[in-house]
C-alpha cells in the first residue's frame, strides 16, 4: 500500500519535494537548492495519519503556526480503500508546511552576535534563501505564518534587545566623536578639501562643523543676552544728534591710546548722567583729578567748567574714603624737614594723599 500512495506522491508532490519509504512510514521532504542531496524540512506520515515535522533536523516546536493548520486538515488513516484519499491527505499536509516560511532570525547587528543573549548563530547550512547566515533565540520557533513575516516571535524578542544595545553602542560612538577634535588622527584634516575625502570622512567633517556652527551659535546668543541685560541696567538714552556723534566718536577711535578712550567714555557717560552724585568715577580719572586738584585748585576749577570732572565734594570723598587720623605738629616739623617745603603745602598734600 505505501509503495501505492509513493506512486501517487512522486505524481502529486510539488517541485523539490520527494517521498520515500522507510521503516513502514512515507518520509516527504524539501531538497536544498544545492548539489548534495540535503533535506531542508521533513514530513514522516504513520499509517494511522499521524504527522511528525523536522525543520533543519529539529523538530518542528508545538508554538508553530504549521500545527494549528494541520489541526483543520481532515486526518486520514491507511488502507486498502483509502489510498489516494492517504495521499491526498499528505499532500495536503505537505502543502501546509509548504505555506510556511523559515523565521530569518536577526540577520542585522552582526557584531553583537556573540554576545546575544540566548542565542545561537546560524551559519545557514541547509541553504535558506531567506538569509546568508543570521542569529536566532535558542526558543526559535524556526517557521513564520508567511512571507510577510520575517521572525518568530522568539526572534522579534532578540532582535529589539540587539536593536537597543546597538543603539546605545551608536550614543556611545557619538559620544566619543564629540570629544575628540578635528585634529586628531582618526578625523580628516583641515588642508584636506571637501571633495578629496571619502563619504565616511566627509559626514565626519560636516558633523564638526555642524557642531562649531552650534557652538558659536550658542556663544553669540549669551553675548546678545548679556548686552541686552547690561543696557537694561546700566544703559543711558540719548537723543539722536549725541548717539550719531558717539557713533563718528567710537568710529574714528582707532589711533587712541587706551587712557584717552577711557577719557572719552568717561566724558560721554557723565554726560548722560542726571546730577553731579549719580556718576561713578573709573578709579584713573579719580587718581588723575586729585592730582590736578592737587597741583592747582584754580586750574582745576576752571577746567570743571569745561569738562565734566569730579566735584570737589567727590574728590573729597575719594581722598578722605580711609577716615584720616590727623597729624600732630611732630608729623608736620618732620616732613618739614624732609621736603623743606612751607608749613601750609605740606599740610594739604598730607590730607590729599590719605
Ligand atoms: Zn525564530
């Protein structure tokens, strides 16, 4: 009866697919598309109709969909009468299985194979068409319901673990890419145009200067913060004819030495400044008017009426800032006797230089 239903089967069976009779049993399998005769996927059919399914020499798991398809396959037991029903019957089965594709395990993130977790790499011996060589879970289900599935659901799990370690070693790439500068070895260098490296280096290059772009970006958005922020502060308004000559005045001060800048901004900020109190003194302009004050107070006075200058009420402050102990007659015969100056002299240089 078996050698019957062979004779049907090597009819019926698709391309690929083969029937033999061992041990009272009809084995059917898949070639490999190669030249030495290597079974992809067998079928064994008992008598009785039962069904025992090897994929890549392993047996086929109960979660695969291929069981719940033969659940809906009428079983058909062998006899004398029911020998083209018998076939039939493996056919169909055979069909089944057929339906099924092979679970591609994770052919992607090949360096994180080996460290997979519960994993085995499937070097593809039986000649899967669906991938050269991949990874799998070790719980592979090794068949999907279809073409449109790619994995089991055992290897889906694997695959979104190395897809998240591969993305985490990628922030770790990048990181270290960050740190590094663009003089070092491993990055093109500056002489270097554009179009004579290659598209790994150039990505590298516009990264960098994307990134330089960012940070100066950054920098001249705080300097504009803290301008702004300053002027709030300490800003002065001017009427329109004054910051047009600030301007011509700020313009032309190139050849000036730093004490006549100094000079001019001092001039320019009493200037907008509303009383003689409200105007904070740079500590040169202080040091130079005591000294004028000092030399003559006449000159002194009338050059205030020219320039805006400190009062004589601020140069007091300034000169008395440290409360002054006063000077005994010792004091006075004592440097009378080292400058050899007149008594009334003396006196006011003690009292400015304290
Ligand atoms: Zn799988």
């Amino acid at each position: 009866m078996l050698k019957e239903v062979n004779n049907y089967l090597k009819l019926l069976l698709p391309l690929d697919w083969l029937a033999v009779i061992r041990n009272d049993d009809i084995h059917v399998g898949l070639l490999a598309p190669i030249k030495p005769l290597l079974i992809q996927r067998s079928l064994y059919f008992s008598p009785d109709g039962a069904v025992t399914v090897m994929v890549h020499g392993r047996d086929l798991p109960p979660a695969s969909d291929f069981w719940s398809e033969l659940s809906k396959i009428q079983k058909v037991v062998l006899s004398s009468s029911t020998v083209k029903e018998f076939a039939e019957y493996v056919v169909e089965v055979t069909h089944a299985l057929r339906q099924q594709e092979i679970c591609e395990g994770v052919p992607k993130f090949e360096s994180l194979w080996k460290r997979a977790p519960d994993s085995s790499i499937d070097m593809n011996p039986f000649h899967e068409r669906r991938f050269k060589t991949t990874c799998r879970s070790t719980s592979c289900i090794l068949t999907t319901p279809g073409l449109k599935v790619r994995r089991c659901k055992e290897c889906s799990k694997l695959e979104r673990v190395l897809t998240k370690r591969s993305k985490r070693k990628k922030k770790a790439r990048d990181q270290v890419d960050i740190t590094s500068s663009p003089s070092s070895p491993s990055t093109p260098k500056k002489t270097q145009t554009h179009s004579s490296l290659n598209t790994p280096a150039q990505r590298k290059r516009l990264k960098y200067q994307s990134r330089t772009i960012k940070h100066q970006q950054q920098v001249i958005r705080r300097q504009k913060e803290r301008i702004r922020k300053l002027m709030r502060e300490e800003g002065v308004v001017v009427d329109k004819d004054l910051s047009a000559e600030l301007a011509t005045i700020l313009e032309s001060a190139e050849g000036l030495t730093p004490f006549q800048k100094l000079f001019i901004q001092q001039q320019l900020k009493a200037a907008g400044v509303k009383g003689p109190s409200g105007m904070r003194w740079h500590p040169c302009l202080v040091r130079l008017c005591l000294s004028l004050r000092m030399l003559s107070p006449g000159a002194y006075e009338e050059l205030s009426g020219m320039l805006r200058l400190p009062s004589e009420r601020q140069l007091f402050d300034y000169s008395h800032a440290i409360p002054a102990e006063g000077t005994s007659a010792n004091d006075v015969a004592q440097v009378n006797l080292l400058q050899g100056e007149s008594t009334g002299v003396v006196e006011e240089e003690i009292s400015m230089s304290v």
